[in-house]
C-alpha cells in the first residue's frame, strides 16, 4: 500500500516570513515584503513532458545487506504480521487495465512492462480486455479513500475488480498470509489524480503484486519505503524482483530455505555485491515508526505531531542512527515547523541534507531538503544561492523521474534569475517548468498555484 503522499514536496513555506525573524548575512536585501503578484500562465501550456528511458542502475550496497532485505521484505507485513512462505507468480504474467485511464499512462505502463522485462527478467505482457493476472483497476480517489483513507492506492490479493474486493475484503479471500502462489492479483489507483501520482502508485502497486509487499524504513535505495521519497522502481528494487523471479526460488519456500539460496543467487545477479549470506540487522524500532507516521501521516493536531518529530529525532539519536532514518525524522521537525518557527526548520533541512549529501543513495533526498533551502534563500533575495543549490540538484532528481521536484526547483531558479533582471533567461526556465509541472502537478490550476507560491516568496523589486 503506498501512503498518501501529500507530506513530499508539499506547499513551498517561506522560512523566516511566518516563523522567527533570523538576522540576515551580510549582502543579503534585509526588505521583507513578498510579492502579492502573481506569474500569469501561458494561454497556450507547452506540451506535457515525460522522462526518457531509464538507465539500468546498480544497488551500491553488500549483498549481505540486500539478503537480509529480501527477507524481511519477502517474509513480513507492513503491519509486522509474518507470511508463512514465498509466494510468487508461476510462469509469464498477464497485466491488464480497467476504467477511465488518463491518456499518460500508456505511455508509463509501456515503460514500466519493458523495464520489467530487461531488468528484473520477468516474462510480463499487457493484454486486452478486463482481467488480467495483475489487474490495475483506474477509480476515483473520493471511492478508494472512502474504503481504505489512509492509502494513495494499494494491491490486493485474490480478487480482479473493486467490487470483487469490496465483497471479499477482511476474509480469507484477500489475506496474505493465506498465500502459498499467486494467481491474481488486483492494483487499485485512483485516475483523477496528477500522471506522476497514478506513475508513481503505478510502480509500488504492481512491484508489490509481483514480489515484496512489505516497506522498510530502512532503505534508502528503494520504493519499498513508506518515506516516498523515491517514485520509480530502482537498481535494487529491481534486483531484487529478479531473484524473486529467479529458478532458484519457487512458491511455497519457507524462510530458511530462501535464506539458504540467496548467498549464491545474489552472487550471480549481483558480482559487484560480494557475498550474499544474510547479515542479521536490527529492526527499525515500533516506537520511531509510529512517531513518524503520527508526524506526518496522523489526524493529530499541529502541536501533536511537532511533538511527534521531535520524539522521532531523539529517539534516532537514541539509537546512535547516522543514516538517512534520522535524516528523515529532521526532515519531519522541518516541515512541520514551516510557518511557525523558521529557526528549527532551518536547521533541520541543513542538518538532514547534510546526511543524505554523505551517500549517492540518498542524492535525491537531498534534493527535497535543497528546495526548501533555496526557498529560504530565494526569500532573503539571494538569489545566486538560490540559483546555485537548485542547479545542484537538478540532475538527481531528472534521474529520478521526480517532476514535481524539477519543476519546483526550476520555478525558484526562473523568479531567482528574474530577480536579477535576468529576465529572458528568467523566461526561458520558467517556460521549460510549466511541461514538467503538467506531468507532476496535472491541472492547470495546480501547476498555476504552484507557480504564485514561489513569486511570494521572492522580496519585490530587484537587485
């Protein structure tokens, strides 16, 4: 199940306009007041824009990690819950789709499907008519949220059609664990979202139909994380489909006997891995988890969920974690602390960009942090700072198919030109967002509120 995904790259706050007056380097335009104008959208959008072939990237981490990674993605729940066995399809896999599609996801089902096939080895093709061995089911976001409100859109065993599931929904029909190969499997997107949401959900759901249907928050290379920051299958989300698909596993394998496979298994698929015998590693503790999913996915008020992030901080350093879990929980304080203390957001996005910056793992959740640092930057008019971290992180987060994120960064970086009256050039950059925004945003209107968020945050004049 992919979470609602609303807490990335949400609404651009200015840090310091709502929250406690910081003093300003030396240089740096000391007027506040924000534009009230706002960026006219063309009459005439430029074509939507999509992302060219993927390249085959590598997972970047010992095979004895990524061992024990499949097993507790393979032989685990996202609630905790233990499946008995493996369970996998058996044989070339049938995909079909039902329901109002958007015309883009042809185009990104096309994609995913080949990509399946070269990567993860996967016999999968598309078929006509409305059932499938996987079966993507196109409703409305109103219909899915009413039955399952916490999700942008899930998988589920057993059934082919929403009205299947809502019939066989909570009996054993539909239960995981039940399990021993699968057979049919039914992914539920909603279609009257943006084309990179239904993209996104359209690669956790169906890798979730085929291989592991668990998330680790320990991941930092992967889908298979409820942080969302990645929104394509990766090198090792698809390594790890190909040893799902590989001879020597089959349906109906208990841990132990998987666990004795993989050391050779990951050897072969994976050489630049080393040895594969599964290294035993600790499991992300219940009480981080639910502080994170209390800050940034509960019905909490605001003073409950700040409370939340800031247990979630101090337990990670509890834990003496220097990785990207704490880097996330920084990531939580500062943007739940947008608009109300400007001082502690800030210094959260450093600090968390300061740890994903250690890894190329984590380049693009760097990227997430950099936006809301160019944001600030942009605010106090400087506009070179501006300009400069939305160029760093410009081709991170291209590689990673985020349109939301690039066409974000480009929209800072066009009003931080257009503030140094480099207008044409201003022009130019902004013009080149707006097909980007299309893909990541959807409606006009969107792309269009988007684009007045970031004009308020530039001081008005120019240098």
């Amino acid at each position: 199940m992919t979470l609602k995904r609303g807490m990335i790259v949400g609404a651009i706050m200015v840090l310091g306009l709502a929250g406690c007056a910081a003093e300003l380097p030396q240089g740096e335009v000391t007027a506040r007041q924000v534009t009230s104008r706002q960026i006219e959208v063309p009459a005439q959008m430029p074509p939507m824009k999509a992302f060219a072939s993927s390249g085959i990237e590598r997972p970047m981490r010992p095979n004895s990690e990524i061992a024990a990674d499949f097993l507790d993605l393979s032989f685990r729940l996202e609630s905790g819950r233990a499946l008995p066995v493996f369970t996998r399809f058996e044989g070339p896999v049938t995909f079909a789709v039902t329901g109002r599609a958007p015309a883009s996801l042809q185009t990104d089902i096309d994609r995913l499907l080949t990509r399946l096939r070269i990567e993860a080895g996967i016999e999968i093709r598309q078929v006509s008519g409305d059932q499938g061995d996987i079966t993507v089911e196109m409703i409305t976001k109103r219909e899915l949220q009413r039955l399952v409100p916490s999700a942008a859109c899930f998988v589920a065993p057993n059934v082919s059609s929403w009205a299947e599931y809502k019939a066989a929904r909570r009996t054993a029909q539909t239960d995981w664990a039940s399990l021993t190969e699968r057979s049919r499997m039914a992914v539920f997107i909603p279609g009257d979202v943006s084309p990179q949401e239904i993209r996104d959900c359209l690669h956790e759901e169906v890798a979730q139909a085929l291989g592991p249907v668990n998330d680790l928050y320990r991941l930092p290379d992967s889908v298979f994380n409820d942080d969302n920051f990645h929104n394509v299958l990766t090198g090792f989300d698809m390594l790890i489909l190909r040893a799902y698909y590989a001879p020597d596993l089959r349906s109906g394998m208990s841990r132990d006997e998987v666990a004795a496979r993989l050391p050779g298994l990951l050897a072969r698929l994976n050489p630049a891995g080393g040895d594969g015998t599964p290294r035993p590693i600790a499991a992300t503790p219940a009480a981080w988890k639910h502080a994170i999913e209390e800050a940034l996915g509960g019905t909490a008020g605001p003073q409950a969920r700040r409370d939340a992030a800031r247990r979630a901080v101090d337990l990670a350093r509890v834990h003496n974690w220097r990785d990207h879990r704490l880097a996330f929980s920084l990531y939580a304080l500062g943007r739940l602390h947008l608009g109300v203390n400007s001082d502690i957001a800030l210094a959260a996005f450093r600090d968390a960009e300061a740890i994903y910056r250690t890894s190329p793992a984590t380049a693009l959740h760097a990227a997430h942090m950099g936006v809301q640092i160019a944001a600030h930057a942009l605010s106090l008019g400087n506009a070179e700072t501006a300009i400069r971290i939305a160029d760093s992180y410009l081709g991170a987060v291209t590689r990673a198919e985020n349109a939301v994120l690039l066409s974000t960064l480009m929209m800072i970086k066009a009003q931080a030109l257009e503030f140094q009256g480099r207008d044409p050039e201003a022009q130019l950059v902004r013009l080149d967002s707006l097909g980007w925004a299309r893909y990541g945003f959807g409606s006009e209107a969107a792309v269009g509120a988007r684009l007045d968020e970031i004009a308020a945050i530039a001081p008005s004049g120019s240098i």
